[in-house]
C-alpha cells in the first residue's frame, strides 16, 4: 500500500501524531472509556449478539437430534447399492450450504460495497457453525477435529481474518489507500463481535499511547524533540510539494 505508507504519505502520518498536541485530552477520555471494563462486554448489545446466533444454532441442533431423534444409519429411500441413507442427506445439505457460502464470498471480491463484506462474512460464519453440527448429526469420521476447529474461537477469528483480507486485497486489490482502511476497519469489526473486551483494551492502549505522545511533544523539557519533529514535518512537506505523483499508468503528472 505504497499510497499509505509511502515517502509522500508520511506528511499525513505526521500531522495526524502532531494534531494528538490538541486534542490530547480527548484522547485520554476516549481511553478510558475503552479500557472501561464495562463499556465492551460480550452480555450488552450489540456484542451479545454473536453468543445469542451461537445459542440458537447450538439449540436448533440438539432439538434435532434429541427430538427428531436423527438417526443417520436410517433409510430414506431405495433398497441394495441405491439405498439413500440419512447421513448422505445431511451431507447433501452441508455440501449445499458450503456452496451457498462460496457463492456469496465470491460475489464480495467481485464488488467494492462494504455490505457485501460483511454479508459475505456472516453467512459464512453460521453456516460454518451449522457445518459442525451436520458432521456431528451424520457421524463423518472428520466429526471430532472439525467440531473442534468450530466451536474454538480462536481458530473462527483467525479464519474470519484471513477472509476479511482476501475479500479486500484480492477483491478491491493494491489499488488504492481505500483497501488498507476497508481491511483494517472490517477486521476491527470482526475482532470486536468476537473478542469485544479484548479488542477494546487493544484500541484503548494505543489511543492512550497517542495521547501520551502529544502530551510529551508539549512538554518544555522535550523541546529539542520537538524541534526535531517539526524540522521532520517541514522536509516531509517540503518533498510532497516539490515531487510529482505517478499517474495511474505509471508515469509522471502534469
């Protein structure tokens, strides 16, 4: 992501860590309301979300086979070499659903709509959940090592992840700053329906840093930082307005 990290970007890195001198004590309210234990818990709205589909797909599944009594050595239909038994429904079923979900997620990379994103990351999230509990109900010999994988958030979250950056930077690509800010916002979301306490400490230290960083950069006795840093803003403005931007294709703007 050379237009966010590049040599002609850092300008507005340093003035984003420059405007932390004003607005300094903001930042540290906004600190403490995310290290605030009470602020991001996984029981209040709208993170408890997430718990309550857990619930529900976990509920719907034991109504099945505790009162449906789902037996997959069952016979649905036919006799001898064609018998169709319960367990191959279930797997049509899954096979079904894992294509639904592969369809949604190549419909996300082949758009820029953020919605499609998240629609995409959703469905594929409870029909991975539903996909656990349909090896389990037909008995497949993968039962215990993919039940496993589902129901251990960890392993979710970083499956999440991984999806989240395949939709950006394989659907959108390197060809803009807006993938850099899509993926970081869409993994933040992902992170805080999953883990909100957790991420909302992780957020709260860093802002919590950027404001120790402004109060520093006031202080008089750090003044030869400071003089230091705004030479350091000066070059970096000096080289933006004195260098030509590559166009589109490659060569130097007019």
């Amino acid at each position: 992501m050379a237009e966010v990290f590049g040599i002609r970007s850092l300008i507005y890195w340093w003035g984003v860590l420059t405007a932390t001198v004003f607005v300094k004590e903001w930042l540290q309210l906004l600190a403490a309301f995310l290290l605030d234990p009470k602020s991001f818990s996984a029981d209040k709205f709208p993170f408890n979300m997430l718990p309550g589909l857990n619930s529900w797909i976990d509920g719907a599944a034991n109504y099945i086979r505790t009162q449906i009594k789902f037996d997959p050595a069952q016979v649905i239909a036919g006799s001898g070499m064609l018998t169709i038994y319960n367990w191959m429904l279930a797997t049509a079923v899954g096979l079904i659903l894992v294509g639904l979900a592969i369809a949604l997620y190549i419909r996300a990379l082949n758009t820029s709509t953020w919605l499609d994103d998240f629609l995409a990351l959703i469905v594929v999230y409870v029909i991975l959940r539903i996909e656990g509990h349909i090896v389990a109900l037909a008995a497949l010999p993968i039962q215990n090592w993919f039940r496993s994988f589902v129901d251990n958030p960890g392993t979710a979250f970083l499956l999440m992840l991984v999806l989240v950056m395949f939709l950006v930077f394989f659907g959108e690509g390197f060809r803009s700053k807006r993938a850099f800010w899509r993926a970081l916002l869409e993994a933040s979301v992902v992170a805080l329906f999953m883990f909100p306490r957790e991420t909302a400490v992780a957020f709260g230290y860093v802002v919590r840093s950027l404001a120790q960083f402004g109060a520093s950069l006031s202080l008089p006795e750090n003044a030869p930082f400071a003089i230091v840093w705004g030479l350091l803003g000066m070059a970096l403005a000096f080289h933006r307005l004195t260098t030509q931007e590559a166009t589109a294709g490659g060569g130097a703007g007019h």
